[in-house]
C-alpha cells in the first residue's frame, strides 16, 4: 500500500475563507472564524486522512498590508507557510474578484514559483457566468495547475477538491498519528476560542486591540478540566466594554466560548475570563511569543 503526505498552505487575502475550508474539511473548528476580516493570527494545522493520504492543511493569516509588529509577525508566518509547504492553495473570494490586495499576494506567489492550485470560494454568492473571466484574469498573472470553483460554507466542491489533493502529494510515510487533528495545544484552542467570541460579541477596533493567553490549565480528579484565561486590552475603554454592564458581556464570552470548547476537547470545562489593561501588547515579542508567532 502506496501512503502520500505533504502540507498544504492556505494562502490568500483577509476573509478569503481560509480557515472556514480548514474546519469544513476537518469536520471540526480548529481555526476560529468570523465575518471580520485579519481573525486568524498564527499558523494553524489541520491533518486530515483522506483514502491513503494525510493532508496537512496549513490556515495562514490572512495576507495584508502591516502597521504593528503583530501584524508583521502575521504576515510573516503565512509566507513562510506558504514557502515550506508542498503546494499552494490560492484561496480567491469569488464575490470580492481581483482586488489589489488579491493581486499583489498573487505577485508574490509567481516570483517564488510556488507548485499553486487556484480555488475560487464563496461561489455560492453569484452568477456562474463571472468565474470564467475571473479565472482567465487570474491565470494571465500566474501559473496555476488547478482551479477548483466551491463553497467552504456550504460544502459544495470540497471532495472534489480533496479527491485530488490526496492523488497529489508526495508518496511518503504519515507524520503524525492518524487520530490527530491539528498539532495545536489544547491551552492555546481555549485561547483562540475565547477570542472568537470576542470578535462575534464586539465591535470596531476592540477585537484587534486583544489578544487571548491560557493562565492554566488543569486536569481535574473528575475528569473536567479548569482553565484560567487573560485577556488583555490596550485601553481602559476596551476593559470597562468587555466587562460590560454588571459584568455581562464577559459571562456571555465566556458562557459561548465554554459551548464550544467542551464540545471540542469532549468533557466539562470550567472557563475563568480575567481582563486586563496592557497598552502596547501589540508590540512586545513576549506577547506574540504567548500566540505562537515571531517577530
């Protein structure tokens, strides 16, 4: 028996849909996901098994323009997980075309001669009739091997898509057991996740002025687990919203967050929220460090 592997980088614009075709395709959320653009911050692995194939998805930061040192480390880490993977996914949201943003990634991704498959996603949202001008426009400045049309929200197109990728990658042993996921710690997940509720249950610039770190995390003798999280604000305005009036919008964070972490690791959580003022975290190596990326 013949087995592949190899890594697959997700690369594309904020909101391209990346890290909704990497749960879809898991079948479970391991990278959150919001209608705000810049919500995944680290590289995040998604292993699937698929006939005698392990596909090691690899959800990059969306890629855009920086300002902060976050947004550097960001940016940073998806072209360097574009660059290590075996192939590239070009993730193009269908319905927003052939933005500046979309064509100055796609720049990039011809002068580093990256092995890329285009997959227009969203396509649920318009007219067959404009795919084809944008995959020719898109094909006239860069090599494609594939173009896969489909919709990570709905599902429509991903087996196909999946069918091939399996068919493609390097013939080779699996590099982690066949049971797992996604490498990421379950102390980080408990981060992300809370975050997510952040991004869904505030506004404005609030959601990128936090940032989330596991304090604890600790198995107890009934089998749940206690976890402490901070999250930490840049102004003393962000601190008194996410605390909300007599504390609720921090229950209702952590009450949803709680939901979706117990379905994840399959047992009870106790999830403790603490908020805290920390003016320039965006810019403190220690901080990013705490999230998984360098500077």
């Amino acid at each position: 028996m013949t087995t592949r592997c190899g890594f697959v980088a997700l690369v594309g614009a904020p909101n391209a849909g990346k890290s909704t075709l990497l749960n879809r395709i898991a079948g479970a959320k391991l990278s959150i996901v919001s209608p705000k653009a810049q919500t995944t911050r680290f590289r995040t692995l998604g292993i699937v098994m698929h006939e005698e194939a392990q596909v090691i998805l690899v959800d990059l930061p969306g890629i855009f323009k920086p300002r902060r040192r976050l947004d550097r480390a960001m940016v940073n880490a998806a072209w360097s997980g574009s660059q290590d993977a075996d192939m590239t996914l070009l993730l193009v949201d269908a319905k927003s075309g052939l933005r500046d943003d979309v064509r100055e990634i796609i720049g990039k991704l011809a002068e580093a001669k990256s092995k890329v498959w285009l997959v227009l996603n969203k396509i649920d949202l318009l007219s067959p009739d404009a795919l084809l001008p944008l995959t020719k426009e898109i094909s006239e400045l860069i090599t494609v091997e594939h173009v896969f049309m489909l919709s990570a929200r709905k599902g429509n197109g991903v087996d196909d898509l999946m069918g091939r990728l399996s068919q493609a990658l390097p013939e080779g042993p699996y590099l982690y057991p066949e049971d797992d996921l996604t490498d990421l710690p379950d102390r980080l997940l408990a981060a992300e996740l809370v975050r997510e509720q952040i991004f869904m249950q505030t506004h404005e610039e609030i959601p990128y002025q936090a940032t989330v770190e596991t304090e604890s995390f600790k198995d107890r003798p009934d089998g749940s687990v206690r976890i402490e999280v901070t999250i930490y604000v840049s102004r003393p305005g962000h601190k008194a919203i996410l605390i909300g009036e007599g504390g609720n919008k921090i229950k209702s964070i952590g009450a949803r967050a709680r939901v979706e972490l117990q379905d994840l690791l399959e047992r009870q959580c106790h999830l403790f929220l603490n908020v805290k003022e920390r003016a320039g975290w965006d810019e403190e190596k220690a901080r990013l460090r705490a999230i998984g990326l360098e500077d």
